[in-house]
C-alpha cells in the first residue's frame, strides 16, 4: 500500500530539508548512505526556491537539472567511455584508463592487460565543482521527464552514483514534482521506486507567502487579498505564479475600483472567472484600501489609531481577520525596512504604542512583539522596555 507524503508548511519544509543535509554529511563520514528527499507540491508554490536559497544560506554548491528539459541522457548522467586496464610490470599496480590517455601511461611503463571495460564520464554539471565544499542536486520536476531519465536517476538518487563516478561527499539530491494523479501530465512512479527516497508534501503557508511578497516588493492591496483569501490557492487553476502574474499586471493601476471592469478582463485571463469574482468583491468592499504597514508605523498616532480602528471595527463588529493581516503585514513590514535603515527610538515607541492601546487585539499584540524580537539585533532596543518585555514573558 502507497504511503503518504507529510504536508509541511514552508517554514516545516525549509526546517527538514536543512536537517537532512547536515545528517547527509554525518551518516557520509561513517560510511553510510545519504537520504534523498522528493518535495511534492501544486505549481508556483516555490519549492524551487526554496532549495535554492537554503543553497545560498549554507554556501553550499548548487546545481538545478530539469528533467523535462533535457533531451540527451549523457547531459544527464555523463557519456560512454571506454577504459582499458593498465599495469606495471615491476610494481604490478593496475589501473582502468580512458582510451585518449593510454599513450601517456605507456610512457609511464603501464603495459595494456587486454582487459576492457564500458564506462561513463562525469557530466558536465558535476565535473568542475569543488568536492570539499559540499553541494545540493536537484532534480527539478523530475516525474514530468522522459521514463529513460528517470529509470537513469535511480541510482543517481539511491546511491548517488552513477556506474563509473560518485557525487563528491556532502552532497544532497532533492528532488521535486507535482502531485500524481490529477491534472498535471506526471508519470506514475511506482512503489519500488519511491522507497528509494523521503517524499514530503509541501502546502500553501499563507504566512510564509505575505514575507516573501513583501521582500518582493508586491503590492500590498494583493497580498491583503491573499492573506484574507487563502484558499484561493487551493482552487485547481489557481497558484500562487499565476496570483502574481495577475497582480504584477494591475500593480500599476492607483485605483482599482475605478478601473474594475479592465481589472476583471486581466484576472480572467490569469485566475479564472471565480477567483476574478472573488477579487472584484473584495474591490468592492473597499478591502483594497486598508491602512498601510507604513501609515501604521509613521502616521501621527492619533491618526494612524483611527484608520486602525476604521478597518478592524470595535467589539461587536471586531474584525479578527484584517486584525491578523494588518499586523503581519507590519511584522514583514519592519523587518524588510530593518534590512536598509536603521530602527530608531521613535518606532520602537511606536510598537509600545501599538501594544499598550491595543489596537490589533491582545493575541496579536503578543504576536507582533514577539516576532520583532526575534528579528535580528536592529532590534535589541525592544529588550530595553519592560512593558514589551512583560508582555512576551507573559
């Protein structure tokens, strides 16, 4: 019976995924063999990128091949080469040699045995890499390849070798694809197979999703959609590429409402007609005008707590869900402005502020100071207020 795969969130995956090549690097040093890891998850959901900035974050050699792109199986797993065995007469030490380099070892005094043998060349892609410093292969989409490149990966991913050369120790295949058996065109793997390595189902975080917008710099009025809206991506035409497609084209539209019928003519051609339907009623409920991370953090007070308190409502007609989203947002916000400026008394204040009048509601007060606490030292004068200190202690 077919197992499956554990749904880890972003955060869950990027967690594993570095466990598992420290622990490579360990069972390697012992002899044992290393574990490979398949991501499963819907398009866009940025598996890929996640691989690579764990690459990036650990220094680590990085090599991404496509499967259903490559069309010769020796840019793959390297091409045929023939060896011939060599030895010494006086030392009686032999060795298998490539054809071109056998005049050379007769110079040398190696003598042919008239042993011969079939072997493969490194590919390209492994030949020039730096074999201490460790590195990571992935085999990106690799179910929508050829099923000779994937029978060729086999060994690749089970014992990282492939007939005639090694990976260089410290290295770990990743491998990624989409689920089976819906609408994407995969081929099956079967049971067999799949013991050859750990699968993991990565789901959409929405969390995860809203950081990494705002590092990207998209408009906000779209991620407030999406984190207000996440089950949007869950809709079978729907993913989180084709959600930017669709807000990089209206990104430069100042008013949406205004401009409404040419915005649904756009995500019509993007997200479909149901998701559309959805994005003109937030428009519509004037959702796409919520306070800003900026005008939270820099408005006079007084007027950043009123356009606060217009949008989440009090009490009665509390609204917990722009609550939550105004205050990750300003979470992502202070952490992406942290990276270029410096973070001064006044908005430390601010966050005092924030939290002593609890505009966002008490649960994300706590979230917010702790989350900034956590962010790095730009942030250690927070460690200095008591009623901050009080309130993540409590």
């Amino acid at each position: 019976m077919a197992t499956k795969a554990t749904s880890l969130s972003t955060k869950e995956v990027k967690d594993f995924l570095n466990f598992i090549i420290k622990n490579n690097i360990e069972l390697q040093k012992v002899g044992k063999k290393p574990s490979s890891v398949e991501i499963i998850g819907e398009a866009g959901l940025g598996k890929t990128s996640i691989v690579e900035q764990i690459a990036k974050e650990n220094d680590l050699d990085f090599v991404k091949l496509n499967l259903s792109q490559i069309e010769e199986l020796g840019d793959l797993v390297g091409f045929p080469i023939r060896q011939f065995e060599m030895c010494t007469e006086t030392e009686g030490s032999c060795m298998w040699v490539d054809e071109h380099a056998i005049h050379t070892y007769e110079t040398q005094g190696y003598k042919f045995t008239g042993n011969k043998r079939m072997s493969y060349c490194p590919p390209a892609w492994i030949a020039d890499k730096d074999s201490s410093k460790g590195g990571i292969l992935l085999l990106d989409d690799w179910t929508r390849g050829d099923m000779r490149f994937i029978q060729a990966c086999m060994e690749l991913i089970d014992r990282q070798e492939y007939i005639s050369w090694k990976l260089p120790k410290g290295w770990t295949v990743l491998l990624t694809s989409n689920p089976s058996g819906g609408t994407y065109m995969v081929n099956e793997i079967d049971t067999a197979q799949k013991t050859r390595f750990i699968s993991i189902e990565m789901s959409f975080d929405k969390y995860a999703w809203a950081k990494w917008a705002e590092e990207a710099g998209l408009d906000g009025r779209c991620i407030n959609f999406v984190l207000l809206n996440p089950e949007v991506v869950n809709n079978e035409s729907v993913n989180p590429r084709s959600l930017v497609t669709f807000f990089n084209a209206i990104s430069t539209i100042t008013d949406f409402a205004a401009q409404l019928p040419f915005i649904q003519m756009i995500g019509e051609g993007c997200i479909g007609s149901d998701v559309t339907s959805m994005f003109a009623m937030f428009i519509n409920n004037r959702l796409d005008k919520l306070i800003t991370p900026e005008e939270i953090m820099h408005d006079e007070w007084e007027l950043a707590q009123s356009k606060v308190k217009s949008c989440v409502g009090y009490q009665s007609t509390y609204r917990a869900d722009i609550a939550s989203v105004l205050a990750h947002r300003t979470i992502n916000y202070m952490v992406e402005y942290s990276k270029s400026n410096p973070i001064k008394k006044d908005l430390i204040d601010r966050v005092e502020k924030i939290a002593e009048h609890s505009i966002l509601g008490v649960d994300l007060n706590f979230i917010i100071v702790k989350e900034l606490f956590q962010s790095g030292p730009k942030f250690k004068e927070m460690g200095l207020r008591q009623k901050l200190v009080k309130l993540v202690a409590a």
